[in-house]
C-alpha cells in the first residue's frame, strides 16, 4: 500500500511549465522542476538527495510571503487614507504614521525573506 502511494507521487507533476505565474506568485512546483520544462520525478522519500517535499514547502512559503507583502502595501496605503483624512489632529497623525511605518518594515521583511526563500529553493532544487 506504502509502494502504491509513492508511486502514485512519483506522476505526481510530470509536466513542468514555468508559466502560470498569477500576480507574480510562483507556481507550487517552482523549485521541483529546476529550472528545465522536461517531465519531473517527483522524489517523496528518496534515498540520496533532498525529499521534493521540501522544495514544494519552500514554494508554498515564497507564495505566502509574497501574499504577505501585498498585504503590507495595502497597509501603506490604508496609513496614507488615514494621515489625509486625519486634518491635522495630532493623535490620529501619530497613529497613521504609526500604521505607515509598520507597513514599510513589514514589506521590507517580506521582501528579504522572500529573496531568502528563493535563494533557498533554487540553491536545493536548481
């Protein structure tokens, strides 16, 4: 039953197509196709090597990093709604600021951990 799964994973992205790229996302498969559009074996459990597994969570990672950046920026822009519609009022000027530099720390770590995570992925599955 073990052997039957495994092999049903081993087909389990035989086409790897570097497109489908959807608001800059990566694929899921990114690292695992390593770079070619041949026809991937996908290895679960190998024996040598690094487990694909890894590769496919470093993906989902850079993916959730990037959603997380987007967010940021949304952040940035919400701060800057608020710093126009707070008229001067000293406290909500604070707060917006306060929002509006959280947002930019929040987007540059996402930024950093994003080239990480890609750096990573492409150092093992490349």
């Amino acid at each position: 039953m073990f052997g039957a799964m495994i092999s049903h994973f081993q087909n389990f992205a035989l086409q790897c197509s570097q497109g489908g790229d959807f608001f800059g996302f990566p694929t899921w498969y990114k690292y695992v196709c390593g770079g070619s559009t041949s026809e991937v074996d996908f290895k679960l459990l190998p024996k040598t090597g690094t487990s694909d597994i890894i590769l496919v969570i470093l993906a989902l990672i850079e993916i959730l990093l990037r959603v997380s950046a987007m967010v940021a920026v949304g952040y940035v822009v919400f701060g800057g709604v608020k710093y126009v519609v707070s008229q001067g009022d000293s406290s909500k000027v604070g707060e917006a600021k306060g929002t509006i530099i959280n947002a930019l720390a929040g987007l540059l770590i996402a930024t950093f951990s994003v080239a990480m995570v890609s750096f990573l992925g492409n150092r093992l599955g490349g």
